[in-house]
C-alpha cells in the first residue's frame, strides 16, 4: 500500500495546472470507451466529449481561453447513458468517461483541488470494474481483489499513472510545446485504460 499513499501524496503535492494537466490526460485516455460505446449501441454524440477535451487542453497553456462550465455540464448531461436502459458492459466505461469530465468541470468551477485528484481513482475503478467483469465466476473474494490487482490492464494502468505523474512532475509550470506534445501522444496512442482502440 505505500506505493499508493506515496502516489496520492505526490499528486495532491503537485500545483492546480499540474493537477488540471494530469487530469485531462486521464480524461482523454478514457475517450475512446464512450467512442466505441456511442458507436455500438447508436447513442450520443461522441464530438461533444472530443470538443470539450480540445477545450480543456487548450485552456491549459491559453490563459484567454474562458469555458462556459454551466454549458459544458449541461451538454454532458444530455450524453450520459443510463446503464438500466443498455444491456452491454461498455455502458459502465461510457458513462465514467463523461463523469470524469463532469467531475473536473466541477473541480475547476468550485476550485475544490481534491476533486481533481479523484479523476486518478475513477480512472483505476473503471479498470478494476472491467476486470472483475471479465473475472471467472466462482472467485472468493480475496482471489478476486488478488485477480484484479494483479491483471495486466490494471498493471499497464497503474505504470501509465505513475510516469504520467513523472512527466507532470517533472514540468512545474508546463508550456504549450509540452502541452501539445503531451495531447499529441495520447491521442495517437488511442488507447483507452481498459484498452479499447478505435483505430
């Protein structure tokens, strides 16, 4: 467990555009798993996720760059699924893409840092609850905290993280040219953190 209390503590260390910065990068990395869900199931309008990602790593190096957050909010509200009406897993990825990014709307407009930070802990849940899904039945429940931990996507999603957190870290005050390289990457990777690829 020190490993993750040393995480959080290095992530709550860091400053509120560090913070925003890592963030959106989650957010962005959880993408294409409302992408795919939207494009199966014929519900929602993915584009208003990608503008608003587009925004939001703009606002990051454009100081002029004002965001409506009641409009934002409002226009996610009118793309988020309700799991009761799906009968497919992807709906659960979906719908905590677009919490995620209400959740940092939020943050940003009531400037409360710490829900920044749990965008991190939405990130990992989505994994964990994608494992367990796609765990054997018949697990007794150590055997599936054990299943889940140890998983390769939980793995990939725990290093992604972590050098994510490096990389911001390493940037006190992050520039546009790092901004955009950082967007750039994630977005040509295209891989989600349960890894669903569009490409």
């Amino acid at each position: 467990m020190n490993v993750k209390a040393g995480f959080f503590k290095r992530l709550k260390a860091l400053s509120l555009p560090q913070k925003k910065l890592f963030a959106v990068a989650l957010c962005q990395r959880m993408l294409p798993n409302y992408q795919l869900f939207a494009e199966v199931c014929h519900f929602g309008n993915p584009a208003v996720l990608e503008t608003l990602l587009q925004l939001l790593w703009q606002s990051l190096y454009d100081n002029k760059l004002k965001l409506n957050i009641e409009l934002q909010l409002a226009k996610l509200e009118e793309n988020t699924p309700e799991p009761e009406n799906f009968d497919v897993y992807g709906v659960y990825p979906a719908l905590d893409a677009v919490v995620a990014l209400s959740s940092l709307l939020g943050a940003l407009e009531s400037k409360v840092e710490d829900d920044i930070i749990n965008i991190s802990k939405l990130s990992s849940a989505t994994v964990a609850n994608y494992i367990e899904a796609i765990a054997p039945d018949e697990m007794t429940e150590q055997q599936l905290e054990d299943f889940v931990f140890d998983h390769e996507v939980m793995q990939e999603e725990r290093q992604l993280q972590e050098s994510l957190l490096t990389i911001v870290e390493e940037q006190p005050q992050p520039d546009a040219v790092f901004i955009k390289e950082l967007r750039k990457e994630i977005v040509a990777n295209g891989v989600s953190n349960i890894g669903i690829s569009l490409n």
